[in-house]
DNA sequence: GTAACTGCAAACACTTTGCGAAGCA
DNA sequence: TGCTTCGCAAAGTGTTTGCAGTTAC
C-alpha cells in the first residue's frame, strides 16, 4: 500500500458500486458495472483499487473454494453460503465464532490470524432446477 | 469421470505417493515427487489422476484462499491451517461439525453438501521468525 | 512538483483440454 | 479390439504487473 491514497473517480466509483451492494460480487461483475458508468476504466484498475480496498478494510475479499473471488461490501465478520450451481454467494445466519481465532486447542505456536467457513451446495432456486430435472 | 477407470503405472504412483503422505502437497509437489521416480511423467497426468482419485474419495482436495489447492490422503473430515508464511497446510484438532450440513437455521431451501472451515496464520516456526525479525 | 494512479497489454500462476500415440482389460 | 489413459503443448481462467502518460493534492 502507498503512503498516502487518493480520491480518484475511479476508486470512488468502485467504492459507490459496492456500498449497498450486497450481491457479493466478483471483480469481474465490479468491471462490468464499472464499466456501465465510466466505459473507458480498465481491469486492471478494478483489480487494483478491490485489493486497495480490501486492505483498507473498506470491503472485504472473499476467497471461495470454486471460482474467483468474491467482494462483500459488509466487514463485519460473518460466513457465507456458495451455490456450486449458479455460484452465487448468501450470507449466513451462523454466529461468528470468535474463539476460532485463539490458539486452537492442543495447536501450541499457532497464531490464527483469520478463518474462513463456507457452506457450499445448493440454493433454493437451483435446488428447485435440480429435482425438476431429475 | 469415465465408466471405467483402469490401474495404470502413473494412477499407482500417485496413489502410493500420497498414501501415508501428511504433508498436504500441492499438485507440483506431487508432480516433483512423481518425477523422481518416473521422469517421462506429465503434468497434466498428475493433475488428471489427482482429479479422479479425488473424485473416488480416494483422497481430498482441499481449496485454500491463498495459493494452489492441496491434497489430503486422510479423507477423513477434519479442518485445516495454513501458514501464510511458509504456505504449509496443517491437521487442526478443532471438531469437525457435522451440524453445519444440515439445512443453516433461518435458511430455509438451501442444501449444504460440504462445508469447509480454514484457519490462516503463523505455524509455530513462522511466528518465531517473524519474532526474531521485528 | 511529485507521488499516486490510470489504461493498456503482457505476464503470471494454476489448471484444464485437444490430440494422436500408447496401454490396459 | 476398444475404451482409457498417456505425454505434450496449447489454451483457459483469474489476477497481477511494467510502463508511459495522467491526475490529485
């Protein structure tokens, strides 16, 4: 990270597409919505200002077990839920367990910095697809 | 996955190479391994043959939110710690959580089939380095 | 003025895939 | 014999990076 970030349109754009936005979006649909108001912003500047962004703590980066990564507008600490069907991300209701993040039981040394927990199957809808096919 | 699957050289191989394996290896050491014994092997052969042998549950993947995904030969459910310093994957002795499988309170539809649960930190050696370091 | 940032394109890391030859059942 | 698998190389996906020009402060 640079000493000191600027207030570019870019970046406040990427920031105003991902406030209010809870479709857990990737970086590519960030570029296509970008893309939609300032058609000459490149990917590489999306790419760029998401990471900036995550490291600011602005947004929060979500890595998943299939596909790209994903972007939550929300901080506050919680889990998700991936379809492996339409691959889109949920929020879950599970309580977030802080006390993953003390040194794991019988792990002495290890220093747990973060955790990730994803459910990954099927969402309503695709469920649905899915027995109507069958 | 073909209706069919045979015992080749390169399939044993790899099966022998992760059985009694607890190193969590990526593909490319898996691919280095395999090379020292049997030079004329492909990359490609490696990554199909731990594809299949994942999807007979002969082994485990395991996707990380950093870097190239790992291979478990204990399919045995159970979670995971990954240094980001060193990038080694360890055994944690966290319980595994049949629970979160079933349908996530307040999420009525959803269908979890697997869940994953990663810790990201500092393996004791790490963090000593990290320590001297500072 | 100058460090931070941009667009662009090339490079990168990891993985999959198309093909013709080889091998297992 | 016929389907599976192989080695090889090329392509695919998602992301980062070097560069020369531009912008914020």
């Amino acid at each position: 990270m640079p000493q000191n970030t600027r207030s570019t349109q870019q970046r406040r754009l990427i920031m105003e597409l991902m406030e209010g936005n809870y479709s857990h979006p990737t970086a590519d649909e960030v570029y296509e919505l970008a893309r939609a108001k300032e058609p000459r912003i490149s990917r590489g500047t999306v790419y760029r200002n998401l990471n900036l962004l995550s490291d600011e703590n602005k947004i929060r980066r979500l890595s998943m077990p299939i596909g790209p990564d994903h972007f939550d507008c929300n901080t506050d600490n919680h889990y998700h839920f991936l379809c492996h069907a339409c691959f889109h991300v949920f929020d879950t209701n599970i309580k977030y367990k802080e006390s993953l993040n003390a040194d794991p039981a019988g792990m002495p040394g290890f220093k747990t910095e973060w955790h990730r927990l994803i459910l990954v199957g099927l969402c309503p809808e695709c469920a649905a697809k899915e027995k109507k096919g069958t």
